[in-house]
C-alpha cells in the first residue's frame, strides 16, 4: 500500500516516500504496485505524489506529482 492516501471530495492523493532514493522512484512504485487500482473506478482526480528525503540535508529533496491515469 501506499505510503500515504490523502481522500477528499473531489482528489485522491497517492504519496510514495523515499529516503535517499528519487523522487521518479517513489512514482514507479506507485505504479509498479498498483497502489492507484482501488481507485480506479473513482470519479475523484488522482494525483501520484512521489517524494525523496535527504538524511544528509535532513529535509526533502526532491518531488513530483503526476495527475493521472490509474
């Protein structure tokens, strides 16, 4: 499952954290997995959220986020 889901009223949110990894990564996973097939069949927009943190710099690195097809 996804690192974090974020559901409102209208907007899914899949979030996919790496520590040190990139940001690309943490979206192949959302793919990879299959993290967005519950929601498929949801009539909210789906955003794919991925996230790099950096242990050296304590703080993130990088993001990006994919509006998208499931």
């Amino acid at each position: 499952r996804a690192d974090c889901v974020l559901e409102t009223a209208e907007y899914v949110y899949l979030f996919e954290f790496k520590r040190d990894g990139s940001a690309d990564e943490a979206l192949a996973q959302i793919d990879a997995q299959g993290y967005a097939a519950p929601y498929s069949a949801d009539k909210r927009r789906l955003f794919k959220i991925g996230v790099s943190f950096s242990t050296e710099a304590r703080n993130i690195r990088e993001w990006k986020a994919v509006a998208g097809v499931q």
